[in-house]
C-alpha cells in the first residue's frame, strides 16, 4: 500500500485530517491512492478517540475525480470501481463528523467524496462538477449523493449538462455548505470541527444514523446498486470513446462541436 499517497495527521485531540497526497496529478484517484484512502478512513472510523475526520487534497485541486489514464486500463476498472465504491461508504457511514475541505476543484468522483461528507467548507475559486456524461461515463456513484443535496431539476442539470459550478453557485445549490478565501479553508475545516466537538458522540452517531435511515434505502443499497451500473458503462464503446478522447485532447465524437455543427 502507497502510504504515502494518503497522509494522515493526528495532532489534533480527537480530530484526525486525511489529505490525499497526489497533488501533481490533481490528487486523481488511481488504485494505490484509493486503497490507501481506504485504509485511512477506516483506521479513523474504527478509533475510539477519533469524533472528527476532516478530509481535504494536497496542493491547488481537492480531487480531479478517477485517473482516466489508468481507467482505460479495462483490466483495472472493476477494482477501481470497487474502491470508489468502498471509500464513499467509508466517508458517509462514518460514526464521525466528516469534514471536506475543498481549494480548487472537485469533479466527478472527488465531488463525490466532498458530497460523502457531512460538511464541506470551500475555497472561493472552488468549482465543482460531473463530467462523467462528457467521458462516455454516468455518475452512478455521486448520483446517490447528489440527489441527496440538491433537488432534481438542478441534479439533472449537472449530471446531463457536464458542466462546472463556482464555489457561490454551489452554496446557493445546497452543495457545500461555507465559502472563504482559500488561506482560510483549513481554519475555517477546524473550526466545524471543533464546534461538532461540542456535540456528545454516540449523540452525533445516532443522528447520523437517523439521517441515513430516513430514506427509503440505505446509502450501503444505493452504492452497491451504483457499482453494478459503473461497473457495466466502464465496458462501452461510449467510454472508451470518451477517455481515448481526453487522452488525446480532443473533443469525444458525440460532441457536435467535434462534428462541425456547432
């Protein structure tokens, strides 16, 4: 395992931040950082003195979503599937405050695990977005978060359109919840967290679990459910179409700009 692609900092009494540490490459989520990812947030889910994880991205950008380089490696797309899978419920069935803190960008997958969050503090040159439609992909896994926070209409808007939103347009949305100047995203992080501090804990895990149980499945339904779906798009034409065209910058053949009509 690639520790050193996830860094975990456990200075703080009973808060334990995790930065993914791959920031040359925009902290794209290749199968070594993931494992890794999921190793960490594990370890803090399953610590007695942990109550807070704050999660956040070496380097200008949170996350860039899934590494395309690596995702047009078919022979690896199912465990990269699985992994992203295993990380959103790891984020999002924590008994713990999660925290995002977001400079940059989080787009596709990375916006999922800012979505995974319980709360998510960003940077005012923040954007956020689902491009997946746009790389012959759909964005099975962030669809069970995104429905979540935003009502259908602008869910649709993002995940049909592909395109980005500002860290404002975003907070209007529902999509994060506090917006500061990026040298005061790591101080505005600590202060949720020490606020959520205050809170009893089995009083914050019953709530969370609350939350959770309120929908008519549970996030763990949701996600298996996705990985299937991700897992089957991962195999078509569509997206080997849509990644062959990021790797050699060029517009993907369904873009009508590509075919001269725009």
């Amino acid at each position: 395992m690639s520790e050193d692609l996830v860094l975990v900092d456990t200075s703080r009494p009973h808060i334990r931040l995790i930065t993914m540490n791959r920031p040359d490459k925009r902290n794209a989520l290749n199968i070594p950082l993931l494992e890794a990812f999921c190793h960490a947030v594990d370890e803090a889910n399953h610590d007695a003195d942990t109550r807070v994880i704050v999660i956040t991205g070496a380097g200008p950008v949170f996350c860039a979503g899934l590494d395309l380089t690596e995702a047009r490696d078919t022979a690896k797309s199912h465990q990269s599937g699985e992994l992203v899978g295993k990380a959103l419920k790891a984020i999002m069935s924590s008994p713990h405050t999660t925290i995002a803190a977001a400079r940059g960008a989080a787009i596709a997958g990375g916006a999922g695990f800012m979505l995974a969050c319980d709360l998510s503090v960003v940077a005012d040159d923040f954007r956020v977005g689902f491009v997946e439609v746009r790389r012959g992909l759909v964005a099975a896994f962030v669809m069970t978060f995104l429905r979540r926070k935003v009502g259908e209409p602008k869910a649709r808007e993002m995940l049909l359109l592909g395109e980005l939103m500002n860290a404002e347009e975003a907070k209007a949305a529902g999509l994060v919840n506090r917006v500061v100047s990026a040298e005061r995203i790591m101080g505005e992080a600590f202060a949720f967290a020490y606020a959520a501090l205050k809170g009893a804990p089995m009083a914050i895990r019953r709530t969370k679990k609350l939350f959770d149980e309120l929908y008519h499945l549970p996030v763990s339904e949701h996600i298996d459910h996705a990985n299937e779906f991700h897992k089957d798009m991962r195999t078509t034409e569509e997206a080997k179409e849509g990644l062959a065209a990021y790797a050699e910058k060029r517009l993907p053949k369904w873009d009508p700009e590509a075919e001269g009509k725009v």
